[in-house]
C-alpha cells in the first residue's frame, strides 16, 4: 500500500478544519422564512441620571422618617379614596398660614416611579442603566404620608395612609393615594389633632429598597393649586424642626418627567425616575434608620422614627 506524503496528510486536515467551519458559520447566520437573520443581544442603553457623592447617612438626601412605622401592608393604594369624604383638606403654601378646605378637596394621585441603576465606571463618569424588574421580591417602596387633614395616622395601632408598593416586572413601583395635608410644629402627631405654626410643605415619604442598591429616604413635595392643579411651591422655606434638621443635597435622585392634572376628575398623574446608587462589594444595602447614639438631639428627634428608635416617647405621648 502505497504511503500518502506527510505534507498531503496536513493539508487535507486542513481543508477539513476549515470545511468544518465554514459548516458551523452557515448554521450560526440561518435566516428566518421572513428574511431576518437574528442579531446579537444588544448592550444595555444608557439613560441619564445622578451619582451623587458617597454619605454615610441614610437622611443624605433631604428624607425625614420621624412618623415612619414599619410592618406596613403590602398594596398598591397607600391612602384609600373614600379618606377624602372623612376629611378637611388643610394645606399650607407657606410658614404662618393653612388653609382649611372642604372635605372631598383632596384630589387622588396615581404615582409612578422609574429607576436607574447608577454608578461610577473606570473613568470617574457616572453611568446609569434602566432598572428592567425586580432582582428580588424584597425590591419595594414604603410609603407613607399624612391624611389630608395634615395628621399622620397612629404610630400604635393603625396603618392608615401607610403601605408597601412592590417593584412590578417592568422595574416600575406605581401607587394610588390622596394628596396629604401640611403638618405644623407638633409634625402631624400633636394629641387630638393639635398642630399650630409653622407648618410645612405637604410630602409623601418614601423608603426605596431594592437589591443591589443603597437604600435611598426621600420627602417628595405635593404642593399644587386648587383650581387647576398645576404644581406650585412652597414659600420662605420650612421653618419647623424637621426643617432645620433634613439634609440639604447638592444633587437630587430623584427626578419629576411628568405632572399632568385632570380637573375634571380631580386627580393628577405623576411621574419619576430615582437614580439608584450600585453597592460596592460587601457594603449594606438594607435601611438603618437609627443612626444616632443620643436619642435626644434634635437631629434624632425630627429626623429619626419615633416607632423604632425612640419607643420610650410613646410611654409618655399619644402619638
């Protein structure tokens, strides 16, 4: 049997490794019956947002929690619709005067809220992505807010006006609620019902906490005008302690993209986008609300909840 030349032998593996893979090519580039060949997953879109310096603080970014309680129920409505027929609407536009309107006032608010996951790359720059879903089930939004009439329900025994939103299967948290009331020097929690000036800026609290992320607190201003319930702000400032006391960030996470009001119905459509900041490592990603040793400073007082830092108040209080 005549042998085969050892350069013919290397040439023919040759011819078949490259045949072998012109085969494996044609597979990968099959085109569909409709003429379009699939296309490698594209990266993900980057979108504006906000990296704003590191702070060891979860009040970092101008949120109080002095009425927060936690345990709240899981829903997507946070301050039920029929509320507004028990109570006065009573909101202040600035420090020394609220005005009291009748009960049925406070329009219904249908929120939304968008996220980003923001940090900052190899070169110093920040970055954000679209937040698509959940990573987890714990990924939710607490909420809570005064009832119109500018009190917050009990830190004891009641879970009005109180709620947490999970994040939905698009990355969206979306809520409905009743336009809260300005509370004054006793911060919405005075016996009875008792506040006085200065009063503050009606807010809805909410605690974002989703996987991955450093919690983020944050007071969100709802402060419109009646008539056609376009946004309106809020004059001189806020004087009580809760104001003194809030952070005052350089830059916000948080962002308004749409504020369309329906007189007709009276309710107004909101929307947001809150950039995340990404954890690093090992870091913590959970809410710690207690962060003072004296529980007695004014910054612990106005700024830290009552219902979990400080449970000895409520010995002495109704609140």
């Amino acid at each position: 049997m005549a042998k085969v030349a050892p350069y013919k032998l290397h040439l023919f593996k040759l011819l078949l490794l490259l045949l072998l893979v012109t085969i494996s090519s044609s597979e990968d580039d099959v085109c569909s019956v409709e003429g379009e060949c699939p296309e490698d997953e594209a990266p993900p879109e980057e979108v504006k947002g906000v990296c704003p310096r590191p702070s060891r603080t979860i009040y970092s970014q101008g949120g109080t929690a002095q009425a927060y309680k936690p345990n709240a129920p899981l829903s997507s409505t946070v301050c039920e619709a029929e509320s507004a027929q028990q109570y006065k609407y009573k909101r202040a536009s600035w420090n020394f005067s609220r005005r009291t309107f009748r009960k049925g006032t406070a329009p219904e608010l249908d929120i939304t809220l968008r996220f980003n996951s923001c940090s900052k790359g190899d070169s110093n720059q920040c970055q954000c992505y679209k937040v698509e879903g959940p990573s987890s089930p714990s990924d939710r939004v607490e909420v809570w807010q005064t009832r119109p009439d500018g009190r917050y329900s009990s830190l004891r025994s009641s879970d009005e006006c109180r709620a947490q939103v999970q994040m939905n299967d698009q990355g969206e948290v979306k809520f409905t609620t009743l336009a809260p009331g300005s509370s004054g020097l006793m911060g919405g929690l005075g016996p009875s019902g008792f506040d006085w000036s200065p009063y503050g800026p009606p807010v809805i609290h909410m605690l974002v906490q989703v996987t991955g992320h450093s919690p983020i607190l944050l007071d969100v201003p709802m402060l419109f005008r009646i008539g056609d319930l376009t946004q309106h702000g809020f004059s001189l400032g806020d004087w009580r302690g809760q104001g003194w006391m809030k952070y005052r960030p350089r830059e916000s996470v948080l962002t308004l993209t749409s504020w369309e009001p329906n007189v007709e119905e009276n309710r107004i459509a909101i929307e947001y986008e809150i950039s995340l900041q990404q954890v690093e490592g090992e870091k913590k990603n959970s809410a710690d609300l207690c962060e003072s040793y004296l529980k007695l400073l004014p910054s612990a007082f106005y700024l830290e909840p009552i219902a979990t830092c400080s449970k000895s108040i409520m010995d002495f209080f109704a609140v």
